[in-house]
C-alpha cells in the first residue's frame, strides 16, 4: 500500500500499521528485511506478532539487520548526491539591476559630499580607536560604515573640516560607500518579495520593485557615505522575515500534486516519524510550524528590528509597527480552538523570544563591541563621568594614574558635578568676591565667588575644611542661598562653616568616600541646604562662570547636587605628615576593570538621549509638509570648476502618485468597514485579510516613519522622509492592482446588458439590487416566502457576501 504524495507521514504510518498489526497470535506477513532497505517490492512472509497489547503490536515497525543497514549506506554512496533549486529570474534580473545602478562610477565625486563630513569624522574615531558620543542614534550604522574604510585599509588620516573637499590618495571612498550601496540595491528585491509574500501578482511586485531602482532619491542616498539606505534595507528585512514567518504556517502557493513537493512532504513526513520514535512527547507538543525555516525566519525578524534600531532610533518605529502586526497575529492565535494549551504557549514564548529578547541581546552586543573597539580617550570625554573617563587609556586616565583610592582629611581634591549640564563644571573659587549690591538691589555677603568652572584650572583644587554659606540670597537664584568662601587663617570651623557629607551610591554602611567612584552629597550642618549646581551663567563680575547655591527646599534627588572627586592627592605640609603616615600606602585601583559592561552602557546610553544637539536653522532644512509635496531639496554637492552637483530630489510623478495611493487606500478601508458593518462583504474573507495586511505594513509603515516627525523639535530634512517614503512606494501597486482586480471588474460587469438589467422583489421593504454585484439570499425571517435579493445603499440584510474576481450572477 503506497500513500499519495499529499499524505501526511501519520495516515502512512496508519496505514502500514492497519497492514502489519493484528490481535496477539494472529499471523502478519511483514516485509522482508533485505527488500524493506533495498527499496524493492518486498515478498511478504509469516511471522507471528509479540505478546502484549494489541496497540502496542499494531504501532512496532519492522526493523532492518545492522548489516543490511551497512549494505543500505553503501547503496547510498555509491549514487550520486543531487541538489535542486528554486531560482526566481526576476529576483535575479532585480538585483543585478539594482546592483548596476548603485555600483556604477560609485568613486564620484571623489570629494566629501554633505553629511559624509559628519559620519567620515567617527570612521576615523573608529580607525584610530578613539572614544567619542554621537546623539543621533546607536553605534551600528557608524560601525557597518567603518567597515567598510577598515576592509579598504583606511588608517582614518584625513581632515572631515568642510563638504566639497577632495579625498586625499589614503581615503578608500569606494569603499566607504560601498555597505550603503549593497543595501540600497539589495531593497530593491526585497521589494518584490514583499509584495509576492503578500500574494500580490507578479506584475505588482515587479511594479513595486521597479519603483524602488528608479526612484531618484533612493539612488542618490545609496550612492553616499550615509546610513538612510542601510536603515530602510534592514526595514524592508524586517518585514519580509516576517511576511516569510507568518506565510510558513500556511498552504505554499505550490500545489499538492506537483511531484517535486509530494517527495519532499514524504521526506518529511519520513523525519517526523523518526522523531516521534526517538522523541514522542516533544513531537505531540511541538506542531509542525516549529520547523527549521520557521526558526529561521522568526529569529531573523528580531534580528532585523534590532539592527534597524541599531542603525538609526528612527528605526523603532518599524519595530514598533512589526510588534503590532505580531501581537494582533499572537491574539487571534491564542483564540484558536484547535491548538492545545502547549502549543500555544511554545508559540507565544518562541515569539517572545525572537521578537523580545534577541533583539535586546543584539543591541546591547552593538555597545559591548562599540566600548571594546574604543578604549582611547578623546574629544568627547568631557561630557562623560570621571569613572568612564578613567577607564579610556590616555586623558584623565593618565592624569590620575596612581592617585589614593580612599579620600580622608587633609586631601587635595577637584570636585566635578555629576549633572554636566549645562556643561561639565569643577566646583571652583577664586579671589573674587560677589558685588556689594545685585543689579536687582539686593545686597550679598561681598565674600569670595564660589561657581562652577568648565575647565581645567588651579582653583579647582580644594583643601579648605568646607565651603560657608550665609544665610544671603543667590545672586541669580533668589529661592536659593549664597554660597562663599573667607579667609580664615585660624582655621576655626563655626557651626555655619561644616557641611555633612553623604555618600549617594554607597554599597554599605561601612562604604568610605573613594576618588571618583563615590557619588556624594554637600548638605549644610544647621540649614540642610544642599550644594547645587544651579546652571545659571553669572553676569561679567562672574566671570560668565556656572552659579552654585544652597538649595535648601529640595524635594527629591537630582544629579546637580551631586558632586564626585576627580583628581585626588594629599598634601606635603608638615600638619598632615602624621595623617599620611596612617594612611601608610593607600589603595590603587584600576578603574576601567571596576567600572562594568552594564555601568558604562547605561552612562553612554543616558548620554546619548540626553545630549542637546545643535537645533539652528539649517539652509536646507525642511518641514514634514514639505516632503509630502516635495517642496524642497537638498544640495549635497558642487564641483569647484565644472558647475557639476548633486541634488537630493525626488520623482515627483512617484511622489504625488504614492501619496494618493495612500489616500485612496484609506478612505476604501474606511468605506470597506463601514460597510462591513452593515454585514455587507464586498470582497472574499482571503482579499479582506490580504488588504488589511498589506495596509497595515504599507500604509502603517508610512504612518509611524512620517507623523512622529510632526513631534519632534530638531532640525528635518529631506532625507528623514525615505524611510516612510519606501512604505508609500509598496502600497502604490497593492492599491493599483486592488483597483483593477475589485472595483474596474464591477465596473465592467455593471457595464452589460445583463448588469443592467433589475429583478424587483415584492416583500415588505420593497427593496431591489444590481444583479452582478450581489448574491442571491433567503428573504429573512418574517417576511414573504420568496427567494430573492435585497438592496439598498449600505444594506440591511446580514451575512451578505460580494463577489471576487471572475465570479457573476445573473438573474
């Protein structure tokens, strides 16, 4: 008995069994050994079934002699090993295309074109290993990027000062802008894929395609050493790794007879039977979505978001988008009544694993090789705390190479402010002293200025018992007091002169004040006003320096009142000889083993969302209306002598068109549900599902990648649009074919004499209907008997249902 090609490995396997079992002392004829592994036709023999259950016996199989098996291998080497292959020309034929458009002359300009000033700068960073922050978004794109300059052998020596300069000999520029234009060629497959994973036509998906390779913005973006292209491929992976998932579960497009799909379903169903002798209980728990391409494509989705994310943070709005998408999937799951509760749950954990956890492993891998590569002080420590920056070689780790870990009385310190903001400061003092009377009349102590000083300087270092403070207003801060310094050579401490120290991060009770590690708190003895950075600049008698009060209502912890020592040494005076000695060696400590992985990232990480960029008005910047309309441009680049450049502009004939597609798509969505709320179907449950799907990752895609710039109060330019704009392009052919495949087919049925014609029903409505457009329906309940159709604008019958392409009836 042979099972057809469709047949599942368990009506197979029952089949057999129905053919070998039998009741306990009933003969069976199993197959012959020798023919069972030679794969001929197996001359059946008598044999007597074992003792015990009748279940049991039905379900044993046959096994083959160890040597027959050595003889089965052997036959199976001895033929030749054939691999088949499905190869898609057309994704071919679209990468080859899009390779050629991309990849061609792509050396020129050999001269730096707009932002590749700004992104060539941290190539060089990474060339040289040399620390720096970027607030526009994680470190990955700027990593792919130095890839490329370190495969081309770039030694990052070149000065990123101005747009239009020419590339020096050392600059590899072909390859610094390769990685960009691989991803905008590789989207332009993609894009085809989508929409065939989408169960498009292939004239959709080719249409989609097509637009994405002569689109004039992409093109121009890829070509560049920027990052916008990398972020729109990994969207599009993204959702296709998605698409690829959720269709894997489903029937394929091939159908059950095709001989090569019927001896893959037998191989399969083969390896399932395996399983189930080796692993029963894992194979009834796991259904067969849980294969390796189903993995595969699961896992890669996470993989994708995570490094879209990566890219640029605009790249959490796709994630955002296929996290919806998934949830809405993972919620009609969980109400299918067909899966068991474990199965269920394997599929809710195995999406929570790909779509959750990977994709935060990932992005904490993109900071963990990011921090490795750059361990060298530089530019960018400043704005950073004393412990990360004594954990890059050179800079302040030079400086306090050496110094005592354990701050005690008698120590010379610098005070830092752990805010940094408006800038990073050192609580500072000078000769100075505050002006008798403020410009607003208000009199001061007229003793020493006590401010907070950005840079590097003598008066930073404090050996002073503590800072007084006199119960005088700030200078800039009326609700807070004056905090000043005085001379006094006695070196009395009045009770208005101690300060109580607090350590703000201590581990224990028993934790001591450490150099750079301890976070603490100033708070006065008698007013328990605490030491402030307020961020106020002071007048032309401060010297513009940071203002530094008392806060004496401080609702809650602030990281402006807290200050950690920097730069530490004890004195060489005779009074502290004896304190030095106690002291015998103090403790060193190598800081960049203290500070950890997560304590770094989550500094970096807090830096770079808090770092305030340069909002000025651009030249060429742009408003989110601007771009729908492209009215606006971009001049990336100039030739000195030839009047050549490069201009960032768009198609406009696909740029108006993708924004009506867009509205079209929208207000037929609208008029679908609103007559589907009338219980009137217009298209077949598999059209609806399909158009709903597409609309919510093409029109949503552009959704949540255009409107959160209408929030955002930095300086937008043309190029933040292509990521939305891609969306757009794909929705272009769905609504295009949807068009021709739906509404024009109804048109042209309305358009016979028999569409024209109308059946009047007599029932209690007196309602009548275009024949083609409507199916035929038992009146309902109390009414007349006949069976006919009813009508009207939006319908008041239920469980209507519309017709699909190719599909009429006439009365």
């Amino acid at each position: 008995m042979r099972p057809s090609p469709s047949a599942p490995a368990g009506a197979a396997n029952r089949a057999s069994s129905r053919a070998e079992g039998g009741s306990e002392g009933r003969a069976v004829s199993p197959p012959r050994a020798a023919g069972a592994c030679n794969g001929r036709r197996p001359r059946r023999i008598r044999g007597v079934a074992g003792r015990g259950s009748g279940s049991a016996g039905t379900r044993r199989n046959a096994r083959c002699p160890p040597s027959l098996l050595f003889y089965k291998m052997l036959g199976f080497l001895q033929r030749p090993v054939v691999v088949t292959a499905d190869i898609n020309l057309n994704i071919v034929a679209l990468t080859a295309v899009g390779l050629l458009s991309r990849l061609w002359r792509l050396a020129y300009p050999r001269a730096v074109v707009f932002d590749e000033v700004y992104y060539g700068q941290y190539i060089s960073f990474y060339m040289k290993r040399i620390f720096f922050l970027d607030g526009s978004g994680p470190p990955f794109g700027h990593m792919l990027l130095a890839l490329g300059g370190y495969l081309g052998g770039f030694d990052g020596n070149f000065l990123w000062n101005r747009i239009g300069a020419e590339y020096s000999s050392n600059v590899p520029v072909w390859s610094l802008r390769l990685l960009p234009a691989l991803a905008g060629a590789l989207s332009v497959p993609m894009a085809y894929q989508i929409l065939w994973e989408l169960r498009f036509s292939h004239c959709a998906a080719m249409g989609a395609a097509l637009l994405m390779l002569i689109e004039n913005a992409l093109i121009t973006q890829s070509r560049l050493m920027l990052l916008e292209s990398v972020l729109i491929f990994f969207n599009l992976l993204a959702v296709l790794s998605y698409l690829k998932f959720s269709n894997s579960q489903k029937h394929s497009r091939v159908p059950p007879a095709d001989p090569e799909r019927a001896r893959r379903r037998v191989a399969s169903a083969c390896i399932r039977a395996v399983l189930g002798e080796l692993f029963p209980a894992l194979l009834s728990a796991l259904p067969r979505p849980f294969s390796p391409s189903w993995w595969f494509w699961l896992a890669l989705t996470g993989v994708a978001c995570s490094c879209a994310v990566g890219i640029k943070y605009m790249g959490v709005f796709t994630y955002l988008l296929v996290l919806g998408v998934a949830g809405v999937h993972a919620w009609h799951l969980i109400g299918d009544q067909t899966l068991s509760n474990v199965c269920v749950l394997c599929h809710l954990l195995a999406r929570a694993v790909a779509l959750l956890v990977i994709p935060v492993i990932m992005y904490l891998l993109f900071f963990y090789v990011h921090l490795v590569l750059l361990c060298r002080s530089g530019p960018h420590d400043q704005i950073m705390s004393s412990a990360f920056q004594a954990s890059l070689e050179g800079g302040l780790a030079r400086i306090t190479q050496g110094q005592p870990l354990e701050v005690a009385y008698g120590s010379q310190v610098t005070l830092r402010n752990v805010f940094g903001k408006p800038v990073p400061c050192w609580l500072h003092s000078h000769q100075n002293t505050y002006p008798m009377i403020y410009e607003n009349g208000r009199g001061s102590s007229h003793q020493q200025q006590v401010t907070c000083y950005p840079f590097k300087d003598v008066n930073n270092w404090w050996i002073v018992k503590d800072p007084g403070r006199h119960d005088v207003a700030a200078p800039l801060s009326p609700h807070s007091q004056e905090v000043s310094c005085y001379i006094d050579y006695n070196i009395s401490m009045p009770a208005q002169n101690l300060w109580r120290l607090e350590i703000v991060n201590r581990e224990s009770s028993t934790d001591v004040w450490k150099t750079i590690l301890s976070e603490v708190r100033f708070v006065h003895v008698n007013t328990s006003a605490i030491l402030k950075l307020s961020g106020a600049h002071l007048p032309d008698w401060g010297f513009r320096q940071l203002e530094v009060v008392g806060e004496k209502l401080s609702p809650g912890y602030h990281e402006s009142m807290v200050w950690n020592v920097e730069e530490h040494r004890y004195g060489k005076s005779q009074e502290q000889k004896e304190r030095e000695v106690e002291l015998h060696s103090p403790t060193q400590m190598d800081l960049s083993r203290n500070l950890s992985f997560m304590a770094r990232f989550s500094e970096l990480q807090w830096r770079m969302l808090t770092v305030r960029s340069d909002d000025s008005e651009h030249k060429y910047s742009s408003t989110p209306l601007d771009w729908v309309t492209l009215d606006t441009n971009i001049a990336y680049w100039l030739h000195p002598t030839t009047s050549a450049q490069i201009h960032l502009l768009g198609n406009i004939v696909i740029w108006a068109s993708a924004s009506l597609a867009t509205v079209v798509y929208t207000l037929l969505l609208f008029w679908y549900l609103l007559r589907r709320r009338r219980n009137i179907c217009d298209l077949p449950e598999d059209s609806w599902l399909r158009w709903v799907l597409a609309g919510a990752l093409c029109a949503g895609g552009w959704a949540v990648n255009y409107l959160p710039f209408f929030m955002m109060e930095k300086t937008l330019f043309l190029y933040h649009y292509l990521p939305a704009l891609t969306f757009q392009i794909l929705l272009l052919p769905v609504v295009l074919q949807h068009v021709s495949d739906h509404l024009c087919r109804y048109g042209a049925l309305a358009a016979t004499p028999q569409g024209l014609r109308v059946k009047g029903v007599i029932n209690d409505d007196f309602s009548v209907t275009w024949n083609g457009f409507r199916s035929q329906k038992r009146h309902r309940e109390g009414t007349t008997g006949f069976r006919g159709q009813s009508s009207g604008w939006l319908g008041d019958e239920s469980n209507r249902r519309g017709w699909g392409p190719g599909r009429a009836f006439v009365a």
